[in-house]
C-alpha cells in the first residue's frame, strides 16, 4: 500500500498528552475511520489502523478512504472526554471537510456525539454532510437510520456484533461444521464482542468463554449470554458479582486456550501473536477487533489450517451500515439492516475463501486483492489519488 496522504500528531495543552489522526486515502475528498481511546495508542498505530480502513471500505466496495484517530488516554481517566473536545476542536477543519469517524476502542458512539457538539462540529459525519450535493438529504437519513434501537440498544451497537456472527457462520458453513453444535470462546465484552455473543448464540453457538479487562469466565456447558449482557458496564466489564452458578472465573488469557471450534477476538491490537499462537486450538478464528493477529501468527496459523477470517472483512458490519445509511443505500430499520449485512458478509466471505482456494493465496491476501482493487477503482473514478 502507498504511504497515508496525512498524518498528524496533537499534543493536549492540558495533559500533554497525545493524539493522533492519519488518513489513509481520501476517494471524492472523503475518509472514514474510528476514533479510539487507548493509554499507549501510538501514531504507528493508528496509521496501521487507517490503513486497515482503506481495506475495510475497499472490502465493501464503498467510494470511501481509509482513516483513524487514536488517543493516548486510560478511557477510565477523568481527562478523557475534555481531552476528546479538545481535539476534535483542534482538527475541526478535517473533521468538517475530510473525515467522518465513529465509535472504536474505548469510546462509544453516544460519548462521541455528545464531544462533537461540544467541540461545536455538531456530528461525527459533518464531512460528509458537507460534501454531499443535498446535505439536508444526508442529515434526514442519518436521523431516520441512526436513532434505531432494538430491545432496547442503540442499532449501531448491533450491527458490528451481527456482522461478525454473519462472518462466522459463512466460514463455518464453509468448514462443513454446524453452528449448533459448535464452541465460541470471545475476548472483549464491549459493543461489538457483546453483540457478537448475543448473535452467536442465537444460531446455536455455544459460548464457552468471555474475557473482559478483569479475566476469563467460562463454562463449558455454556454461559448464560444475557445474563452477562445484562452485567457489564460501559467499557465491556462484567460486575463479578454476577457471575453464574458453575461459571469458572480464570485469568485473561485463558479464553486463547478455551476448548472452543471458533475464537472470537474483540478486544486489542495484536492479541494473538507469535509468543502464544501455538496454544491456539480453535480452527476458525474471527477477527471481531482491528487487527488482533499479527501478521507472523496469521502465517502461522494458517499453515497450521486454521482459518483466520480478516478484520477487516469480519467486523465491517458497523462501518459499512454507517455507511450505507448515509448514502442511501439501505431503508432505515433493523431488519433492512440485518438483511444488508447478512447478505454482504455471506458474499464476500463466500468469494474471499473462493479466490483463496483458486489462487493458494491466504484469505487476508486474496480479500486484500479484492479490496485494493476496490479501492483504487473508486478512487480513479472520483479523479486520481488526492
């Protein structure tokens, strides 16, 4: 891939702390990345994680660029959202003209709405707004699409969980293996590794493990899903004083070892790597976070013949609904939604281990293959590379 067109790094004048935005590529003047809140982001980091954008709208056949923010901040300290106003009011001009972001690691899509007013841009996707020929077209979906709620939850907290399990039932079905009769273990209890176990465990998934920052709960009869849905705080952290009758609580790292078909992580960056792959026993793993295998361990994995569904394929569910959304692309609705996505994840999962079996290529290599041509067809038809 080409170097990002933009990197910049921000330094808080109140914590002297650091913040990071890169953008990737703009196709049509336009990028779209999350903005995460992490104590150790780092610049390389966050343009790994805009790059990873690039491929996810590319894997989607989306006319978007690649982008990301990350800040360097415990999401726990009580300086973390003054910092986010901070920012976002420091690089107002990107984020009104260039780069539409949302919810990652460590914030929420709620907390984020309510810094843009604050830092006076008003919405996370006033960039498109403004590039868009009919902005008040644009702001009528959003408002029809966006404000959706299902049982209770924010749709766009949904979506991302829903694509993964969507991911996951395609590699399975690939596998010849039945969802009913298979073993999930998940790390990362957020929006998206909550969401995930909720949709798994609606076709049949038995979950065997959930890790959070606290440990590993597991049962391998199964865990009552809802119950520690039910239990967890904004961060994705389970009140232990819920933990089920026969659930075992282990160390964090014990959901990697867990006696499970599928592993689910949903967490960090670089969690499966080459120092702990060997544990892996799973045959399936679904990357539900931004790059949690690192590129050793997915070569290694693979040779082993364990597939390893990208990231960027598997957890583009949120981003891509987003996305379609505001470009018209989808009627506003949980079903249209789960319809969307279903069919989608099953396409693209179905053609990606297609092109991998004709070309040996690795799943990774033959999505990015299809995603970089995406890509740079969208971006010659919007005139060139910005």
């Amino acid at each position: 891939m080409n170097e990002p067109l933009l990197r910049v790094t921000w330094t808080d004048p109140i914590t002297t702390r650091h913040a990071y935005l890169v953008i990737d590529r703009l196709i049509g003047g336009i990028s779209g990345g999350g903005t995460r809140v992490r104590e150790g982001c780092t610049l390389a980091e966050v343009e790994r994680l805009a790059q990873t954008m690039t491929l996810k709208n590319g894997g989607l056949d989306l006319p978007v660029g690649g982008a990301k923010c990350g800040l360097d901040i415990d999401p726990h300290d009580a300086e973390t959202h003054g910092m986010l106003v901070r920012f976002v009011r420091a690089l107002r001009p990107i984020f009104e003209t260039y780069m539409g972001t949302g919810e990652d690691m460590g914030t929420s899509q709620d907390q984020l709405v309510k810094v843009f007013v604050e830092a006076g841009v008003g919405t996370t996707f006033k960039a498109i707004i403004n590039a868009s020929s009919d902005p008040d077209l644009v702001r009528r979906r959003a408002a029809e699409g966006f404000n959706v709620q299902l049982d209770g939850v924010d749709l766009i907290n949904l979506v991302g969980g829903y694509g993964v399990a969507e991911a996951a039932q395609a590699a399975l079905f690939h596998l010849g293996l039945n969802p009913a009769e298979t073993r999930a273990s998940i790390q990362g209890f957020g929006s998206m590794g909550g969401s995930t176990a909720r949709f798994l465990a609606e076709k049949g998934v038995k979950i065997v493990a959930i890790a959070d920052a606290e440990g590993t709960i597991a049962n391998p009869a199964g865990l009552d899903v809802w119950r520690y849905l039910a239990a967890r705080n904004e961060h994705g952290e389970v009140d232990r004083a819920a933990v089920g009758p026969g659930d075992r609580q282990l160390a964090r790292e014990e959901w990697l070892q867990a006696d499970a078909e599928v592993l689910i992580p949903a967490a960090v960056a670089d969690t499966i790597h080459e120092g702990n792959c060997d544990q892996v026993t799973a045959g399936l793993v679904v990357e539900a976070a931004n790059l949690p295998t690192t590129a050793g361990a997915t070569d290694a994995l693979t040779e082993r013949g364990v597939l390893v569904i990208p990231d960027f394929i598997a957890n583009a569910g949120t981003n891509g609904w987003a996305w379609w959304v505001l470009l018209g692309m989808v009627e506003p609705g949980a079903d249209a939604a789960f319809a969307k996505i279903s069919e989608t994840m099953r396409r693209t999962v179905g053609a990606m281990l297609e092109l991998s079996a004709q070309e040996g290529i690795s799943p990774r290599a033959a999505a990015e293959r299809v995603a970089l041509a995406n890509s740079d067809r969208h971006q010659e038809a919007a005139g060139g590379r910005d």
